[in-house]
C-alpha cells in the first residue's frame, strides 16, 4: 500500500553533494505535488565530516516538523551506516555501498572520539562486530530492514566511460546514487526528476544529462530489490505555485519586497547565505526613479552595524546580518542607533554559543541577550518568526516598526529555520504595507529629537535640515547637553516609545493562539519551535490529551498584559519549550507577569527538537510531575 508520509536521512561527507541532493529532490518533490521539510545538520569544518539531510515528505501537506525513527537510510560512505543504524525503523529501508563491507568502525578517522565509543558500547552490547558487513547482517536478519547494497564505484565508472569522464570528475557525482535511489523507492516519476535537474543546474545541459543518466541506473537497479513499501501515494498538495525555499532565502525574498537598498554583513554562519542571495540582485541605478540595492562585505561587524546606520541616516531602508559572535561586537553600535533614535534593522541568527560554541548548529540561548544588549537603556523591538512565510512577512514588518517609531529592530531567528528547506506558498503582497513614519523635509528650525512629539519627525542626511548626531547626551537639536532636567525628558521621551509600541500594536500581531480554550497541556514557545510544538497538539490530542500552543511573536515590548491574562485564564499545566538550557523564555514570562507556574523543556545539543521527542517530555510532565525535561536526540 502507497505511503502518504515517510522520514529519511541522507548523509555523507561534507561537500560530497549532500546539499545539491536535497536540492535535486526538492524541486521534483515540488514538482510531483508533495510536501517537505528538510534540516540540514553539518560539521563547522569545510570538507570531510560527517554531514545529513533529515528529512520528512508527505502526499498531503507540507510537513512542519521533524521525527524520528526513520523509514529510509541512504549513505553515501560508512560512517553514515555506524552513526546513524539507530535511527532506522525495524522493517525500514537501507541503501548503502557494498565495496564498504569491509570497512571498520575504528578505521574512520573523521568519527569524533566520544561517538565512537558510544556506537562501539552499542555494537558490542548487541553482540556485532564494529564492521559494515556485521551492521548490516544485524539490521537485515534481526531487525526485518530492507537492504539495497549498490556498488557506487561500478555505476559511476559506467557513466564515465560513457561521457568520457575521468576517475577524479565522475567521483563527484555520489550524490546522484542517493538521489535516483531515493526517488525510484518513492516512486517519483521521470518527469519530475528531470525538472529538478534542469532547476538546479540552470543552463548545463551537459550536468543533466550525465545525473540523469546516473539516476536511471540506480532506478532500474533497485527494482531488482522489489522494495515498494516507501512507494507514495497520489499527492494532495496540488501543483498550484509554491516555493522552494531556505530560511536565509525567505528573509533575503521579504527585505526585498520591503525595500531593502543597503545591506552590510560580515559573512558568518548560518546568516551568511541571506547576503548571498542578495548579492544576486544587487544593483545600482542612479536613474530617475530607479531604486538600487547595494550589499557590502564589510571588514568586521562593527563596520556592518556602524555602515548600516550611517545609510539610515541617509533615508534607505538599511539593515544588517549576523549571528551570536558578530552581534556581540556589534552592540556598541547598537547602543548608538539607540541612543539617536536610528530606523536599523539587524537580522539575528542564533547558533550554539558560548564564544565559537557550536558555529553550525542550532540555538535559541541568545533570547536574553537581544532583549537587554547595551550599555544604558534604550528601547528596542525583538520579533520572532515561527516558519519561512512568517519570516518573509516579518522582514517587511522589521523595517516599518524601525522607521515609524526610530528604533532599532531585532528580527530574532535561528538555524533550525535559515538551514531548512522547505515549500512555501507564494506571499499575498496586497497585504504587504509599507509604513516610513514621521518624515520632513525640514527648515532652518528643524529639531532632530524634537521634544514635542513622541516620536519626532525625521529628516534625512542631505535633506534641506541641519541636524547632529553624538554618542553623547544632547537636546532637541542634537548638540551635546548633560543638563539633568534635559537628561530625564530625552531619556523618557526614548524610553516610552515602548509603552507607545505596546499599545498600537495589536496583540494578533504580537501572539498567536493555537487550540482550544481550556487545555490540559498549554506549551509556550516562539521561533522555530512552532512548527513542532503544532504537530505535537495533534499527536497528544490522538492520545487524548487536549493541549495548545501559545507561539510568542513580539519578545520585546513583552506582550504583558495579553500574557498575563491568557496564562491567568487557562487552568493548564503550562509548559515553557525553548532551545537552550535556562529556556529563558520561562524566565522572561516570569518577570514581565509575575506568573511562575511554568514548566520547562530545554534542549541544548544544537539538534532540533523533534516530535517524538517533545511528545515524550509532555507526558513525562503530566506523569511524573516534573518541572523540567531536558531533551538530546539526535546525531
């Protein structure tokens, strides 16, 4: 019987091909009508450790998360078999490469040392050898798996000789064994394969050809194994207009459609990728009407955060992007932008820290941190995004909160979202508005910090205003002054654009609620957590338990008022989920509202939180009572 849903794992060396796999396969899974999500989990080294592609397909729906035990492991060498054999299902799919039969665990020199004990204790408690060929009897005989042993060396030698390649060229193409082998075991159509090809490889016909010609060996190859449990069924999505998309791209699609024109950033992972994509449709047009788009790689992220205000200055929608280490040399600049109430914009992908800490992995630790950054106290907006189409909107919503109360936003995200590629649909642009604020040309009178108003109208650097801009304390006009009467209105005149904040933005905007009214269960979470934390209300409702989720979307004003009732007004067992240890979000809930009832879910490993995981944790909850779960699956 056709699939409608099944979970996989792709893994292989870093810059083997992995990510032109995904790639491949997503645009023919888009193509065939079938949703995806997939997370891309990586070494920080460039070349040569362990990498995967998690990933989960359905014929109805474009999924939301993740979950494990998968259906269908397919490797590209043999450390993907010694890591990854646990998460395979019993009766699930293995494609491998048979020349590595004989390989042995310890001959793996990439295996970091406390795995390697790890999956060593495991081989020996189950009584196998720490070779490929042993792993592989077990699975078959003793756990019902599927094995598809492919010998890659024979099929690649094949192609080559066939287009002339050599040894060196054609070992380049592995990654086209995963994907002939992934889409005949799902029964993707030709068609569909061929369009994902030719989208990837735009204008080499040469490089389509040859995939296609790798792939088709491998389909007809596994039909000899006459595995046709992971088979799809018809697909329910449809074949209307979606996008395949990255977090890094969707925001780079938003800031865009929001009339970005100038974008600094010092590359940095994972925030890097959203200034590639801009570098694309960068350009310059000093024509009338013309609008430009100028992306700069700046020395350092002092010079990012600094050159982003100095075009704010100058009237552009600017911004900035970066991740945990670069938005700590930034924070000066920050404390400016505050201080002279500049419109920026900083784009914040968080990843495993402390210091370096896990430079390619996942993170929300860095909540707190957004929220008070700085020396001094000035205001400040933090907005999260749950999923890629949030993240879009909330790239237009960053730069109109920004210029119409003069602040700098912090548009909070993380790796789960920028690495995962998924479909989206096409954003609704007629309900995209663009909102500048207070703007005047000024006069010979024009006060920059104008007093009597409580956000003052903005003149730009080469308008007909006369305006300064210090470091220091100054007056209206912007000169230099540490009168203390001055300080207490200029001080207060800054800070109380939060309550302002506060109270003209609706609480739509600042929360969302998902589920009934009165749940047993009430998880509270913001960014990519929602997606999980949706899926998770479904599976504990098919367990019957009734349970919500409250997804956090403005952190900063805290929403208090609206918190504080909704939590005041649930007689719920309130579970707080976050990626970090502290799970700060619990924390900040508590001092904004004085609610303390929470429980916790913290997972810190730079994995994401995966469904049957979370699921778990929730009933441990109600069980057992405790007051926090500590999660850590995953490779």
């Amino acid at each position: 019987m056709p699939c409608s849903e099944i979970s996989a794992i792709l893994g292989g060396p870093q810059g083997a091909g992995l990510e032109t796999s995904m790639a491949v396969l997503g645009y023919a899974l888009a193509r065939s009508g079938h949703g995806f999500i997939a997370d891309r989990e990586y070494f920080s080294n460039i070349k040569g450790r362990h990498s995967y592609i998690h990933l989960r397909i359905s014929s109805k729906s474009v999924p939301r998360s993740l979950t494990y035990p998968v259906d269908l492991i397919a490797a590209m060498d043999p450390e993907t078999v010694f890591t990854h054999f646990d998460d395979l299902r019993d009766g699930g799919v293995l494609i491998y490469d048979k020349a590595t039969n004989d390989k042995r665990l310890d001959s793996i020199l990439s295996v970091e040392e406390p795995l390697k004990e790890r999956v060593e204790g495991r081989l020996t408690s189950l009584g196998l050898e720490p070779k490929i060929s042993s792993l592989v009897s077990y699975l078959r005989n003793r756990r019902s798996v599927k094995v598809i042993d492919l010998n890659y060396a024979e099929i690649l030698s094949i192609v080559g000789r066939k287009f002339k390649l050599s040894p060196q060229q054609v070992s380049r193409y592995v990654s086209s064994i995963l994907i002939g082998a992934v889409s005949g075991l799902l029964g993707l159509d030709e068609e569909s394969l061929t369009y994902g090809f030719t989208k990837h490889f735009r204008g080499r016909e040469d490089l389509v050809s040859q995939n296609l010609e790798i792939t088709t060996l491998v389909r007809n190859a596994i039909a000899d194994y006459g595995v046709n449990e992971l088979i799809l069924e018809g697909p329910g999505v449809g074949l209307e207009e979606l996008l395949v998309v990255s977090g890094n791209d969707v925001v780079a699609i938003g800031k865009i459609i929001g009339g970005l024109r100038y974008q600094s950033y010092y590359p940095i992972t994972p925030a890097a990728d959203e200034s590639f994509t801009l570098e694309k449709y960068e350009k310059l047009d000093v024509g009338d009407g013309g609008s430009s788009l100028i992306v700069i790689q700046t020395e350092d992220e002092i010079a990012a955060i600094t050159s982003a205000i100095g075009a704010s200055l100058t009237g552009v929608r600017s911004a900035t992007a970066t991740s945990g280490p670069g938005f700590s040399l930034m924070v000066e600049g920050l404390s400016w932008a505050g201080m002279n109430e500049v419109p920026v914009v900083i784009t914040y992908y968080q990843r495993g820290g402390p210091s370096t800490g896990l430079p390619t992995r996942g993170s929300q630790s860095d909540l707190l941190f957004s929220v008070f950054a700085g020396h001094g106290e000035f205001p400040r907006v933090v907005l999260s995004s749950g999923d890629h189409l949030e993240a879009l909107y909330d790239a237009v919503e960053a730069f109109n909160i920004a210029e119409k109360y003069q602040l700098p936003v912090i548009h909070l995200l993380d790796k789960f979202l920028a690495n995962t590629l998924t479909l989206m649909p096409l954003p609704d642009l007629n309900n995209v508005l663009i909102e500048r604020g207070l703007v005047t040309e000024g006069s010979e009178a024009y006060k920059r910090f104008d007093l009597s108003s409580q956000v003052s109208p903005r003149a730009y650097l080469g308008s007909k205003a006369i305006m300064w801009y210090t470091g220091d304390e100054h007056d209206e006009l912007g000169h230099i002054c540490e009168d203390p009467v001055n300080r207490v209105r200029m001080y207060s005149k800054r800070m109380k654009k939060l309550e302002l904040i506060d109270s003209e933005i609706p609480n739509s905007k600042k929360a969302t609620y998902f589920g009934s009214g009165n749940p047993e269960v009430l998880m509270v979470g913001w960014g990519s957590v929602k997606g999980v934390a949706l899926d998770a209300v479904e599976t504990l409702k098919n367990k019957g338990i009734e349970a919500a989720y409250l997804q956090l979307r403005i952190l900063w004003p805290f929403p208090s008022t609206y918190v504080s009732e909704l939590l005041s007004s649930v007689d719920s067992t309130v579970i707080v989920v976050e990626h970090s240890y502290v799970v700060q979000l619990a924390d900040l809930i508590t001092m904004s509202t004085g609610f303390r009832k929470l429980r916790r879910v913290g997972k810190f490993t730079g994995r994401p939180i995966y469904l049957s995981e979370l699921v778990r944790a929730v009933e441990e909850i109600r069980l057992k009572g405790v007051d926090k779960v500590v999660l850590g699956y995953g490779a």
